[in-house]
C-alpha cells in the first residue's frame, strides 16, 4: 500500500516523551501500512537511539540523526527530504496525539489539498505523563494537586531525583482511558487567543507551528526549505513565505492531541548564531512589512490579539482615503526604524 501521509519528528533528549508519543502512533484510526513516522534525532545523548531500536510499530517508522545538535529547523528539513510521501504531517516529539489524528489531517487535506493545516489553536492542552527532578517544587504542587484527584499520585514523586512515568507505553497500548485521566484542564490558549488564532484575515501565518501541522511537500521545496538559523521561530519564518506564496491556512476545529507537559526550564532555546530570531528575520526580509517589523512590540504568541488588531487598523488606514494612506505611511515606516534600532 502507498504511504499517504510522512509525519516528520524532530527530537532532542525527549525519550520518554518521544516513546508515549511514537506508542499513540499505534492507536491510530488511518490504516497503518498508509503512514510512515520518521523520527529525526538532533544529536540526544540521552538513549534515544537504543530505545528506538529497540522498537517495533505496526507503522513504517524511519529513524534518522542529525548527528550533532543542528536545531530543530535542520531536523525539519532532513525529515522532509527523506519523506516516501509528498504530504507532510510535522508533529513535536512531546506531542501525545489521539486516535484520529492523522484521519483528521487527511479529512483536512482532501478538502483543502493545496492549503496549509494547523491544529493551532486546539492542541494548546497539556497532558501530564512524566514528572521531572527538574520541576520547581510549585509546579510539582500543582501537578500533584491534579494527579491526586484521579489517583495518578504518589508523593514520593517530590523527592524523586529520575523521570517518573505517570503512565507507560502499553498503558497508551490498551488503557488509554488512564492515560487521558493525566490531561491538564487549563488550556493554554485563552479564548480571546483561541479567537484569534482561528481568524486569518492578517498574519495567517501564526498558525505555522510545527507542533501539529500538514503541508505538501513541493511547498517547502518551493519557499526554499526551513532556514537553519532559527533554532527559534522556524515554523514561523516558512509559514510566512507560504503565506506569501499565497497558500491558504486552515485550522483544525477539534482537539487531535495534548502537548506533553516538562519543566519550564526546557524552553529556554536560543538560536545556534546567538542573535535573536527577529535580527536574523530582519536582517532576511527587511522592515518594511509590518507583520513582520511589529513583532519588536507584540509577541503574536501571547498578545495575538494586540498585534491582529494593529494589523486590522493599518490595513484599513491603507485602503482609506489619502490622508489615511499617508497616515499609515507614516507609521509604517516610523515603526520599521524602531523596529532596525530595537534588534541592533
């Protein structure tokens, strides 16, 4: 049978996570012979590649290495060229996903072949299957405040100084009633956020995040692959240019998976040159568009609505009047050397 979909999975020191992941894989409601996962190792040192040999899915699973940490857009890329299929389905290793997920990406991608799926905003629930030594004590206070009240707790959890598994892959196996018991009831995204991410009147392209995302294959080939520089804001930068290409951007309406919970610690990330991913995209494209220049004020991650809304403003100021034109000139470029000054 043809493999359909290539799901693309960057990983880096997640193997406990990664493993839960490549185990929910199994439960998938798309045929498995339809499928293939490629894992894409970006330099771990931490056993990901024995227990990866050691594993043996009912799907076609590629196992590939960056072999040195490259960042995660270089993981991208090696995924994607490797990939048996043209339709790409990215997906984070710490990305526990449900039963349909690849069924509904495919009922997605059928309706809108040439578009690019986003499960942004739905996919910003969490899901707590490991506890990590790394946890500050109020975190592991509100993990346990949780577990306790489906009886996924023990306390010696605070004093454990190795990863604890809450749930193990033959748990995702055969009882994944347990394993969802552990999903986080707060969602990430509030709902003036969720709202939000969901328009894409301006800046569809903040739905381009990798954590559960399907695009064509020749699209990536076509914007010039994920600029390796972004160890930070990668997905971004790529949904920009297909969005420029003028790709269409869809966003799934339900819930296809839950973002595997770790300390805050572990999103620290910097770029492999130093500088700020907004220098390198400023340095790329230039100022002059204010999706991208306004970013040195509004972080369309958590003030998505501030930087919507002054995106709304311009365009309407644009398509006024010639004092409004000018108006918004003005801004424009006023905005564009704060923005030079800012990243300098």
């Amino acid at each position: 049978m043809t493999i359909q979909y290539s799901v693309v999975m960057p990983t880096f020191n997640r193997k406990e996570q990664l493993m839960l992941t490549l185990a929910s894989f199994e439960n998938q409601t798309f045929p498995m012979d339809q499928f293939e996962v490629i894992v894409v190792d970006d330099g771990s040192t931490d056993g990901t590649d024995a227990e990866i040999r050691n594993y043996h899915p009912p799907y076609t699973l590629q196992y590939l290495s960056t072999g040195n940490w490259s960042g995660i857009p270089a993981a991208w890329n090696l995924g994607v060229k490797n990939a048996t299929s043209p339709n790409i389905i990215f997906c984070d290793a710490d990305f526990f996903v449900l039963p349909h997920f690849i069924e509904t990406h495919h009922q997605y991608i059928v309706n809108h072949p040439d578009a690019v799926i986003s499960s942004i905003p739905n996919c910003g629930r969490g899901i707590y299957l490991q506890i990590f030594p790394e946890y500050a004590f109020e975190e592991k206070e509100w993990i346990a405040n949780l577990l306790r009240q489906v009886g996924l707790w023990d306390d010696s959890y605070f004093s454990s100084n190795q990863v604890v598994k809450i749930v193990n892959e033959d748990d995702v196996r055969d009882n994944l009633e347990k394993v969802l018991k552990a999903v986080c009831p707060v969602d990430y995204f509030p709902q003036v956020l969720r709202e939000e991410y969901a328009k894409t009147d301006v800046a569809p392209w903040v739905l381009a995040i990798n954590r559960s995302l399907s695009v064509q294959k020749k699209y990536i080939e076509r914007a010039g692959w994920f600029d390796e520089r972004l160890v930070r804001g990668g997905d971004w930068d790529m949904g920009y240019r297909l969005d420029k290409m003028g790709l269409p951007f869809i966003s799934v309406d339900k819930i296809v998976g839950y973002h595997q919970e770790h300390p805050n610690l572990f999103r620290k990330q910097i770029t492999k040159t130093g500088e700020s991913h907004l220098k390198i995209i400023l340095d790329k494209y230039g100022a002059e568009d204010p999706e991208l220049s306004l970013q040195t004020f509004f972080s369309p991650w958590d003030e998505g609505k501030q930087f919507k809304d002054m995106l709304r403003i311009l365009h309407t100021l644009k398509q006024g009047t010639g004092f409004q034109k000018r108006l918004a000139d003005s801004f424009i470029n006023d905005l564009k050397k704060i923005a030079l000054e800012i990243v300098r």
